[in-house]
C-alpha cells in the first residue's frame, strides 16, 4: 500500500491496485499525535473566545482570551510539535497578543489559524485520531461543568468553546477524511449538533445551569464512532 494522501489533517489511505481505489486499513491510535491534536483544539478555543469577546465586547475576567493559547496549551505541545516538524508557533502567538487595533488583531489570528491548520497537515493524523482528540476535547468540556448542575460564567464559557469548536472538528473530518472516517463522523455529527443547540448563550452574567451528563453522553457517542472506524 502506498503512503497515502492527506487534506484538512486527515490521512486517506490509498492503494494502486484494483483500479486506485482507495482502500481503508484499521490504523491504531497515536496517543501522541491525539494529544498535539487536543492542545490544538484548545489554542482553536481561545481563538474563538477571543474574537467573541473583541467583537461582541464581552467581557472577560481573567483578560485577552488571545493570552491563553502560549500560557496554556502550546507549552504542552510545544516539544511535539517541533519534533513533528511542524513550525513554531509561538512567534505568532506573540504577534497576536501584541496587535492593536482591530485590523492588526484580525490579521494575527488569521496567521495563528492557518498555522494551526497546516500543524494538523503536518500531524498527518487518521481518522481515529481525529474522533480520539475531539472526543477527549469534549471529555475536557464536561470537566470544567459542575457536577451540581450549574457552572460558574468563566467555566461554561471555556466549556462552551471547546464544544463550538470540537463541532467543527467533525465537519473537517467530513469534507477530508477517508470514507470510514467520513461515515463515523457524520454518525455522531447530529447528536453533537443537539448538545450544541442545547447550550446556553455564553454572554451570562450569573452561573449557568447545565446538565453535565449531556456532555458526558456525548462523550461515549464519540468513542464508540471512533472504534467504529
């Protein structure tokens, strides 16, 4: 079998025999590459979150959600990303933080998205991978709810986050993957989109009430489309 193709971060297997048809092989998770990929969803997060909160004028007490990102995830993954060959992206993370005014800001964060992006290229990560990360993405969510039933403003709104963009994980692995892959994540796309449309606005002022466990259904969801692969 050859190497294979990849777009949008997802390996597509490929063989020359029978016509070039692609041929999908069972690959074994890398918790390695699942975790870069995780800590890349959460510098997605505080991406989001910081565009939210600059357009809508939202207001964050713990500062510029465009900080988080160096202060929080890339540390993790710095090592290995470097050791996966893929550009430093810390350079951009510091031009972000530093941008004033809203055309610099947006500039920034369009270079840290795209090299964000083009660091899952480079991660040259399977299916399964994919689903794991965004599955131990959404795990992480539910973590930061409390088991009470109502969470504090700041906690949703890092939950709700990692939610949004977890989401959009799986239509990436939809447009690119491999026909398994494809199919597993339409699979659990819908109730994803329930729990989303179940989530309260992120703009509150007092603690929100939400039901862990929806979360964690959601959860279980995913790792059964992962091992379905």
């Amino acid at each position: 079998m050859s190497s294979g193709t990849f777009a949008g971060g997802v390996v597509v297997p490929s063989n020359a025999d029978a016509g070039g048809a692609g041929i999908v092989q069972p690959i074994a998770v890398s918790d390695e590459t699942v975790d870069l990929l995780a800590g890349l969803i959460g510098i997605e997060r505080d991406m989001m979150l910081g565009q939210l909160f600059l357009q809508d004028g939202l207001t964050s007490t713990e500062g510029s959600h465009f900080t988080h990102p160096r202060r929080d995830n890339f540390p993790l993954i710095k090592d290995g990303l470097a050791n996966a060959g893929v550009a430093d992206l810390e350079p951009l993370l510091i031009a972000l933080e530093g941008a004033s005014g809203r055309e610099a800001v947006n500039a920034a964060y369009i270079d840290v998205l795209s090299a964000v992006q083009q660091a899952k290229v480079m991660l040259q990560p399977t299916g399964q991978d994919f689903l794991a990360a965004v599955k131990n993405t959404a795990a992480e969510a539910g973590e930061m709810l409390d088991p009470s039933g109502t969470t504090d403003v700041v906690s949703f709104q890092e939950c709700w986050g990692l939610l949004m963009v977890a989401r959009n994980q799986l239509d990436e692995l939809i447009m690119t993957g491999d026909p398994a892959s494809k199919k597993a994540a339409q699979g659990v796309a819908l109730a994803f989109d329930d729990v989303v449309l179940s989530l309260p606005d992120p703009n509150a002022k007092a603690p929100v009430a939400f039901d862990p466990a929806i979360v964690q259904g959601l959860v279980s969801a995913l790792e059964q489309a992962a091992t379905a692969i």
